[in-house]
C-alpha cells in the first residue's frame, strides 16, 4: 500500500448538485424548485407567517433595560457580624473568599441591616448611610473603591 495509490470507497464520494446552470446540466431552468410559488423564490423572510401577524408582533413589548446601570452586590451588615472577627479586613477577596458575594470582580455595596458590635477595615465600591454610620459607631473605618 502506498500514499499515492490512497483512494476513498467506490460511491463514498458524491458530485454536489450545481443548479442553475442551463438545460444540459439536468437542473437548469427551474433548479429543482417546481413551476413558481412562494418556495420557489430565493428569499422568504424567517419569520413570515403567510401574512398573519407574525409572534413577534403579537406578543406584548414591556419594560426597559437600562444599558448604563452599575450593578452591586449586597452584603448586610449582618453578614459581616456573622462572618468576620473584631479587626478583620473586609474588602471584596475576603468576601469572595467567604462567600458573600459570587466573584471578586463584582462592585459590593454594605448595606445597614443588622449591627455591628466590633471595629471592621471595610473597602467597598459604595456604602449606605446608615451603614457607614454604625461602622464608625462600633470604632471600624471605611473606604471607598473607585
């Protein structure tokens, strides 16, 4: 057996059907589609039902998505109680690490729900007011990511 004398199965290879092109190829004049009709035309639109409201016209528009909004992930205080000790650094690698949020890239925001007893470094994209305020109430300081 040698490379050259390589050849694939009798029948394993089939000429492609080149339509359109005149009389003496068999599939000229019509190319295989019957005598006119809407299927025999080279473009009928995805979507068109024949004439009938298409779905996508049917069904109700609601609602706006705003492309420019910064989306957050909430911690609550509460949380924080839960999971960190007195003096610990609370910055968006602890709370991946500890599971508050679901990624390190995401924005945090620290809401004020429930009370801090103990001091907390906290760096976070955005705080709440009432949150920052029972921080620094409890001897903890914050920091804002930009």
């Amino acid at each position: 057996m040698k490379l050259n004398e390589l050849s694939p199965a009798p029948g394993a290879k089939k000429k492609r059907k080149r339509v359109g092109r005149g009389p003496g190829s068999g599939h000229g004049r019509r190319s295989c589609r019957g005598d006119k009709g809407q299927k025999a035309r080279s473009k009928v639109k995805r979507w068109f039902e024949g004439g009938q409201l298409p779905l996508q016209r049917r069904l109700p528009k609601r609602g706006f998505k705003n492309p420019t909004r910064i989306e957050y992930e909430i911690v609550n205080l509460e949380s924080l109680k839960a999971k960190f000790v007195e003096g610990e650094e609370v910055n968006p690698d602890t709370l991946a690490s500890k599971r508050l949020i679901s990624k390190k890239s995401a924005r945090v925001k620290i809401l004020g729900r429930g009370e801090v007893s103990f001091p907390l470094r906290i760096t976070a994209h955005a705080i709440s007011a009432r949150a920052k305020e029972l921080i620094e109430k409890s001897g903890g300081t914050v920091t804002l990511i930009k």
